[in-house]
C-alpha cells in the first residue's frame, strides 16, 4: 500500500471526512494538523503544497509520490487503485 500522509487543520470537517474515508477502509495513513505546528513547520508544509501545485487549502494529502487536495473519495480510490 502507498504511504498516506494527510495535512489537515484540526477544526476542519473535510479534514475530518477525509480521514474518515480512510478509517472505513482500514487504510493506514499518518496525520499533520498544520494548526499545531510551529511557525517553521507551517512554512515547510505551504512551501509543500505549493510545490505540488495546490493552492494552500486542507486538507492536503500525499498518495504515494502524488498529491491532491480536499476531500475527494473517487480521487483518493483513483490514487489507490481501489476502483
């Protein structure tokens, strides 16, 4: 299985759905509140998401070597595979 990583915000309730998403499915994934990083990590994440072409809003996930944004079930089973 690819590596899953979800930058979120810990308020957010497409952050929360996303990982939703992957707990029904028994997905592993690992989770970054941006809200409850420091100042630098914030700035390392946005220059990430920038990287990648997004525009800086959560949640933001890494499939694998691919990145996408928001909460978008048939673009995270696309990235997986599963469908």
């Amino acid at each position: 299985m690819k590596k899953i990583t979800i930058y979120a915000l810990s308020t957010c309730l497409w952050c929360k759905k996303t990982k939703k998403y992957f707990e029904d499915r028994n997905i592993k994934f690992e989770t970054v509140d941006y809200d409850k990083q420091d100042e630098a990590h914030q700035e390392a994440m946005m220059a990430e998401m920038r990287a990648a072409n997004c525009s800086g809003s959560f949640p933001f996930l890494k499939i694998g070597a691919a990145c996408t944004q928001g909460y978008n079930p048939e673009e995270f089973d696309k990235l997986l595979k599963l469908k």
